[in-house]
C-alpha cells in the first residue's frame, strides 16, 4: 500500500484495529500482514470481493423500531392483564409452575454470555465472539424448552387457555415472548455463524460492531420484557 493511500485513512479508524499480534487468538505469528485492513478486507486480495456495507446507524435504527413496536404490544398487554386484575369475576389465579424460576434464571445467565460475546469482538477475537454469540443462542433455546414444560405442566393439571383470564394472559404473555425470543435466537445463531465463515473479516469493523450491539441490545430487551412479564404474574394474582 503506498504512502498515499495511507495518508488518506483517517486518524479515528487507525485506533479501530491493535497491533497484527493481537487479531485473533492465534497468536504473534498472525495470520500475516494484511488479516484485518481499515477498509475491514481481508489479507491476500484486492478487496474486491469484500461484503457491500449498509449505511452507518442503519441496523440500529432498525434495532430501535423494532423495540419500539414490539414493547408498545407488551405494555398494552400488560395494562389490560392489570385491569383485567381488578374485577373478581371469573378471575381464578393459577399457581405458576416452578420451573419459571430457573428459566428466569437461564435468560439472566444469557445475557451475561451476550455481554461476553461483545467483549471479545470489541477485542477482535471472531471465534470467541462467535462461540459466546452461540452459547447465548443455545441458553434462548433452553429457556424455550422450560417455557413449553412449563405449558405441559400447566396441560396436566387442566389448566388451559380458556381455563380463565388468569391462565389466558400467562399463556399470552409466554407465547407472544417466546415468539419474539426465537427471533432473537435466529438473529445471534446466524451472527455467530458467519463469525466463524473464511469471509467474516471483510466486513468493516465499525459495521460488524455495529450489528453485535444491536443485536445485544435486543436481546437484553427481551430479558427484560420476560422479568416485567414474570413479575406482573406473580404480583397481580
């Protein structure tokens, strides 16, 4: 690369990518000069056949809609659930299931793993981002699989939707998270995916972390949403 064309990268970009010895978990021996470039090609090329980049703050912009709607849905549930609450009739509360407890539990311990998930590409580690990003999404899945034991738990005892208000809402309420949470785990399974893919460095650093946040904040999100969820059937039985 000639001198010219370094004259051109700007300062802020340069303090983006460490020394070659700190790119990867590979070690000092690197992968070689060129394994990560400013413009986010890989080494041995031309660079063009490099991924075409969306336009900066697009996916949070997306990310953010995207909360905003799904959190409008949630807290017109919510309201009409504490409404619903505060007329007696019909109004029969279920005992939760136990296991509620643990899947909480799960869905806590996965934002921590999407937390470390971040850490590592903000230390241009793509392997162990992309292994932190797949315990994240394995977590969602099991926090699913309770959530369905938890309706079968519920089956056998014949609750069922139709049961009551109580029991309809809780089965709203898990369904339509339980929806939005699969979302979020097909989200972070292919980002974790195309982490560990030959072609994954050609994407620019800013935009790689710019899909990793939003996607963490979505994520958090929706751990949120359950918690609120979760403690408004507890509180308002």
């Amino acid at each position: 690369m000639s001198a010219g064309v370094l004259d051109t990268v700007p300062e802020a970009e340069e303090l983006l990518f460490p020394p070659e010895t700190e790119l990867d978990e590979g070690g000092g021996n690197g992968n070689g000069p060129g394994d990560i470039d400013p413009g986010g090609r890989g080494g041995g090329g031309d660079g063009d056949d490099g991924e075409e980049d969306s336009p900066a703050g697009i996916y949070r912009i997306s990310m953010w809609a995207t909360i905003t709607a799904i959190g409008t849905l949630f807290a017109v549930l919510a309201a009409a659930y504490v409404a619903r609450s505060q007329m007696p009739k019909f109004w029969q509360p279920i005992e939760l299931p136990r296991i509620l407890w643990l899947s909480s539990a799960v869905l806590m311990v996965s934002s921590a793993t999407c937390e470390a998930a971040r850490r590592a590409l903000r230390r241009f580690r793509l392997a162990s981002y992309g292994g932190w990003l797949m315990a994240t999404a394995l977590l969602g899945v099991a926090f699913l699989g309770m959530q369905i034991l938890a309706w079968r738990q519920l089956a056998a005892e014949g609750v069922f939707l139709s049961e009551n208000p109580h029991s309809s809402f809780f089965y709203l309420f898990t369904a339509a998270h339980g929806l939005h949470l699969l979302g979020g785990v097909l989200i972070l399974g292919v980002l974790a995916v195309r982490a560990w893919l030959p072609g994954a460095r050609r994407q620019r650093a800013e935009t790689r972390m710019e899909i990793a946040d939003s996607a963490a904040i979505f994520w958090h999100f929706l751990d949120g949403v359950w918690v609120g969820l979760f403690a408004l059937l507890l509180a308002l039985r």
